[in-house]
C-alpha cells in the first residue's frame, strides 16, 4: 500500500475531508490531494504530524524502516529497506555499534559542559559575595 493511500483510507475512516490534513500540516487541499495520488513525497517532519493526527507511528506511512536520531544537532533520518538479507546483519549491527558511540560521546560532552556551567556558578558566586 503506497503512502497516500494510507493517508487518504486513515482520512475516510474517520470522515474528514481532505481540508482536516490540510489544516494539520498548514498546507492546501490541492497539496493533500497531491499527497494522497502519491504525487509528491511525504517529508518526515509531516509523517510526524499525520502520526500524531490519526495516532500511529509515523513509519507506518512509509515502505522502509526510518531510524531518526539528532546527532552533532542537525536531525538525520536513516532509511532501511525492512526486508535485508543476512548479510546485512553486519552492516546493521556496525550502524547501530556507531549510533551507541555517538549517543556515549554525546553524553560526556554534555557532562563536562555541565561541570563547566557548575564551575562558572561558583566563580559567580564568589564574585557576588
């Protein structure tokens, strides 16, 4: 079932016209209509409004897994067919080894920025005094 397919059949299910999802996600009808012909693509950041909209996970609009992470502040959307053979299971298991360091490196300098803030408090402080 193509994206827009799934989009229009959630919309008739629960009786709205095309005007409901054009208003959730502050495009025209014309766009919905282009949207659910398959016509133009959907954006992840509009899959993620439709989730919310019609309460399903936002990879249910598309074919492929998605895998979104922030990383470095700048959002980044992996995309993966679901279907992968076994010798993907490497490439797979390395991808989400790296992810796990990045989350972890994330981390530390999250920490050590938060004891540099602390340490400008104090000094702060006993300036203040």
């Amino acid at each position: 079932m193509t994206t827009g397919t799934k989009i229009r059949l959630l919309r008739e299910q629960r009786g709205w016209d095309q005007s409901v999802i054009a208003n959730a996600l502050s495009i025209t009808q014309p766009a919905v209509s282009k949207l659910e012909s398959d016509q133009t693509k959907l954006s992840w950041d509009n899959a993620l409004k439709l989730g919310s909209l019609f309460d399903v996970d936002a990879e249910y609009f598309f074919n492929s897994a998605v895998n979104n992470y922030v990383y470095n502040n700048q959002k980044v959307n992996q995309l993966f067919n679901s279907e992968y053979a076994e010798t993907d299971l490497e490439f797979i298991k390395t991808l989400y080894t790296e992810q796990l360091k990045s989350k972890e490196e994330l981390i530390t300098e999250l920490k050590e920025r938060v004891a540099e803030l602390k340490n400008e408090v104090a000094e702060l402080r006993k300036q203040v005094k």
